[in-house]
C-alpha cells in the first residue's frame, strides 16, 4: 500500500508587516518566532479546506510558529493534532547579522552540499536530517495520508535525494519536469512512496494561484 506524503511550504509571514525593530534577539530567534500575515492566516485557512487535504491521517510541523501556525489549519480540520519535530526546520544560516549573508550564498549552498558559514548548516546537513525524519514518519504510518510543513529550501534540499533541484531553474524526477522552481507560500508536493519506501510518484500540487 502506498503512502502520501504532502510536503508544504507554511503560508505568508509576518514579516510583510515588520517595520522597525529594535531588539536583542538572535536572527535565529527572530526566524522561529515570526507568526503569519494576516492574509497567510487566511490562506492557510482556504487551503487546508481544499478536497485534497480532506482525511488527512496526520499532521506534522517544523517548530518554527509560521509552520505551526500553517499546520493548526490543517490539523483542525481533519480533526487531528500537529506533531512538532524540529528535524523538518529551516536551514540555519549560521550568522548574527543579516548584513554578514555573502550575496551569493544560497547559489554556492544548492551547488556545493557541505558549503555553510558560521555556525550554520549545510545543504548536506539539513538533507540528512529532512530525510531521516521523513524516513520515521513513513515507516509509523505506512498506507496513510500525512502532511508534512515545512520550508522551502529545507524541502527543496530533501527533495535532492530524489530529483535534480537547481537554484532558480526547473525541479526534474526521472527527466521529467514537475516545478518550475520560482517557490511561492503553501507550494506543496505530493509524494507517493511504495511499501519499499521508494518514491513512484511527484506532483507539484498548484492550489493557490
């Protein structure tokens, strides 16, 4: 029996109507406690309603708020609880200050797997760690529907394990063409993985356009 997995990146955050700030907290922190927009609240809300997250088996978030605040939509309407595992968070980029993030680092990260700075992550790391998570997830619930909310380059680096991913070109599985690489918020894949835990199927689901 196949298992789905829908991997979704979190709706629109706060930071849309971040003005001035003026704190002591990390980067990092700053990252993990940023909630949705008010327009992400409501379109996590429409998508989580769409037939195609109808009987969801579980749910899973990163521990970051936007993920869980994305997640909570789609739990509530399954009637089900999020399960947090930080394995499935955001790349950490491994700087204190925004102005110390070379221009051209998320190219060197998705060409060069164990490029990071810092005290950051690499694309090998978040990979690894994605995957082993993922991995948990399928073999507890083999034969079900499962949601997983996550990031888009943290997804985008797991999805390495199986496609050709490019930073800003076209996403391959077996020579085939399933996104087009320009991410938007709530971008979700479906993928189908066989009692074998090997991937059959990808689908880049377009539900917010």
């Amino acid at each position: 029996m196949n298992t789905v997995i829908y991997l979704i990146r979190h709706s629109e955050p706060f930071k849309v109507h971040r003005g001035i700030t003026n704190t002591n907290e990390s980067i990092l922190m700053e990252n993990e406690k940023s909630p949705l927009s008010i327009d992400g609240e409501k379109l996590a809300e429409k998508m989580a309603l769409l037939e195609e997250f109808k009987n969801l088996d579980i749910v899973y978030s990163s521990n970051y708020v936007r993920a869980m605040s994305t997640a909570k939509y789609f739990s509530s309407v399954n009637n089900l609880k999020v399960n947090i595992d930080d394995r499935f968070n955001e790349r950490v980029h491994g700087i204190n200050s925004w102005n110390e993030l070379p221009n051209d680092f998320e190219m060197k990260q998705f060409e060069d797997e164990d490029y990071k700075i810092g005290f950051g992550e690499s694309q090998k790391e978040v990979r690894n760690r994605m995957y082993e998570s993922l991995i948990e997830v399928i073999n507890k619930n083999h034969g079900k529907k499962i949601a997983i909310i996550s990031h888009s380059t943290a997804i985008a680096f797991l999805l390495k394990n199986w496609c050709k991913v490019y930073y800003n070109k076209a996403y391959t599985f077996e020579n085939k063409i399933f996104f087009d690489g320009k991410w938007k918020y709530l971008e979700t894949f479906k993928l189908i993985f066989n009692e074998n835990n090997e991937l059959v199927n990808i689908i880049n689901i377009n539900l917010n356009n």
